[in-house]
C-alpha cells in the first residue's frame, strides 16, 4: 500500500512519536510512506524511516496517489477538511490522541477548549474512519460520532535499545541515587501529570529518591514544593531529555500518577524494559493493565500513593507487566491493527 501520513511537524511528541513507530513498522513490511508536515521548528525532531515533506495548508497534495491518508493532529484533519473531495479514491484515517476537551483545557484553558472542542468535532466528521486508542474513548466519543466508523486501536511503543545515557548522564543519575530507591518519571511537566503527588509522599519514603525526566509549565512549583516539603535533596529536576526511555533501566520504579491521559505511552516504555510500576488509579490505566501487572493508588492521594510505593520495593511486578505488553501492545499487534483499519477488516 501507499500510505501518506500528516502530522503537524517532526518535533518529538506524542502524537508524532506515535507516526513515527507506525511508518517505521509499515516500512518493515514492504508498505510505502510518505509524511507530510507543516511546521519547520528548531528541537528535538524524529527521524523518519521514509519520505517527509513540508506542506503549506494553502496547498493541496495529490490525495489520489496513495491508498490510504491518515492524520493527526487538528491541523491535518482541518487540512483533509479542506482538501477531500467525493470523488477522493484513497481511504482517510484519522487517529484521535486524546480526549479532545480535557486536553485542550489542560494545555491551553477551559474557553478555549470549548470553543475549539466542537469544532475540531464537526471536522472529525469527515475522514472514513476515526480511531481512538482506549475503548474509553471509544465510549466518550459515542455521542458525537455516532453513525460513523469509530474503532480502537491499541497503540504501541518502540524503544531503541542502542540509545543509551552518554558517561555524563550515567554519572549523574547514578550519583544522585547513591544508596536509594529510584523513582522515576518522564513527563511533561503539566497539572496533568500529578508529579506533585509524588512530592507530596516523599516525606513518608526516606528510602526513595525521585529522579524527573522533563520540563513544563508548573517545574517552578514543583520545585518550591519539594523546597517546602523538606526533599529538595531527594528529587533531581533533570530538565527536558530527548528519548527519556534511556533512564528506565536505572529506576527502581517507574511512576506514573496522571489524573489524565489519552494513552500511557511512557508507560508502555516501561513495560518494554520490565520496569516494576506505582500509577493512579484512573479508568484508562485500569483498562490496560490490572494488579496483576503494576501497583495502583487512589487519585491524588499521596498518603496512599507512599503505600503503594512500599509495596511495590517489596513486590517487583516488572516481568508481568512485560508479558502482558508483548500479548497486548506489542508493535506487531499495532501495525497489524493499522494495516486491518487500511483494509477495511476492522
């Protein structure tokens, strides 16, 4: 198949992570890729397996020369809006990352998010099929595309096991840990990733240290909470990192106290490399994984968060986790579901 994926640009980010290991996979496989993106930015920006493309959204691309056309983002759905016509002969995908209205509102602010929320809806309406990753959201979404095909798709994470810390990382992470339990997390810095939690317990774990792989809007809170908490000592602000992945194999535990997410990616990481996990206990991470798996905690409870933490030093749930990644989310499992929503088969 020719398959054209459009992603907003080559900046390392969830959603472009996610494009990423999907053309990597269809590569593989003898499927032919194409990525479009719009923006040119300065960063930390991925390496295609295939042919990317800058495009302007005030040109259009020749929609016929592939099979299949599949976006993410707002920007290439408005752009599919715009362009598709009836008589279109390639098949359009759009995977939607997250739970449009919390997410916005999260990023940006709650007027924000509900004046683009419905928008960005109506546009959803006119790709061939819509995937969700959970089928929360498949539940969530009911309402507004109902009607139309909307299915679930399980994404899945590649982790490059070559790239590993340079000698100065390695240094710097294991001086930190010394003696201690290693916690770990790498995340966006946002009210949404609840790394405050995690603060908020450490002084009832003197036997931990948290180790933070990432920066965002609320770093400077977070630091003046651990200052306030008395743990300034026991948590190292690492700053943003390109492929976080490559701490996960020195953490005790992986850490994951999200109030929200449209899926745990980072977490999937760790179940890769059979990292033991402490995560909240949210409907989304319930539906992918159970007790059997990882250590839950009550939401925004921090006393019960130290508990779950305890028992996890005691009970090593790392090799289960990674069973039931390879049996669930492994990349075969998702670039087959991919090629099955190409084919029409689901």
């Amino acid at each position: 198949m020719k398959i054209a994926q459009i992603i907003p640009s080559l900046l390392q980010f969830g959603p472009v992570i996610v494009a990423n290991d999907l053309s990597k996979l269809l590569v593989e496989r003898g499927h032919e890729v194409t990525v479009f993106y719009f923006d040119e930015k300065p960063g930390n920006l991925l390496t295609f397996p295939c042919k990317t493309q800058q495009i302007k959204m005030s040109e259009k691309i020749d929609f016929n020369a592939f099979d299949v056309v599949h976006c993410h983002g707002i920007r290439p759905d408005i752009y599919v809006w715009k362009y598709r016509k009836k008589s279109d002969k390639a098949k359009f995908v759009s995977t939607i990352h997250a739970f449009l209205y919390e997410d916005i509102k999260s990023t940006y602010n709650p007027l924000i998010a509900k004046m683009v929320t419905p928008i960005w809806l109506r546009i959803l309406r006119k790709p061939d099929v819509r995937v969700v990753l959970s089928k929360q959201a498949l539940k969530y979404y009911e309402k507004a595309f109902k009607g139309l095909k909307t299915v679930c798709v399980y994404n899945s994470r590649i982790t490059d096991r070559s790239i590993t810390p340079t000698e100065e990382e390695k240094e710097e992470l294991l001086k930190f840990k010394g003696d201690k339990v290693l916690l770990g997390v790498n995340a966006g810095l946002t009210p949404r990733k609840a790394v405050d939690v995690i603060i908020n317990a450490l002084p009832l774990l003197e036997e931990c240290k948290l180790f933070i792989a990432g920066d965002g809007k609320v770093r400077q809170e977070l630091e003046q909470l651990a200052k306030d908490s008395g743990v300034t000592e026991r948590v190292h602000f690492a700053g943003y990192r390109r492929d976080a992945f490559k701490y996960i194999p020195y953490y005790d535990i992986y850490m994951m106290p999200s109030r929200a997410e449209g899926f745990p990616l980072a977490l999937l990481e760790a179940m890769s490399m059979k990292c033991n996990a402490v995560v909240s206990d949210i409907p989304i991470f319930k539906e992918f994984f159970t007790n059997e798996e990882v250590t839950f905690f009550k939401l925004d409870d921090w006393q019960d968060c130290a508990k779950a933490v305890k028992y996890a030093i005691n009970h090593n749930k790392g090799e289960q986790a990674y069973n039931k990644y390879m049996s669930d989310y492994s990349p075969e499992i998702f670039v087959e579901n991919y090629l099955k929503v190409y084919r029409g088969e689901i």
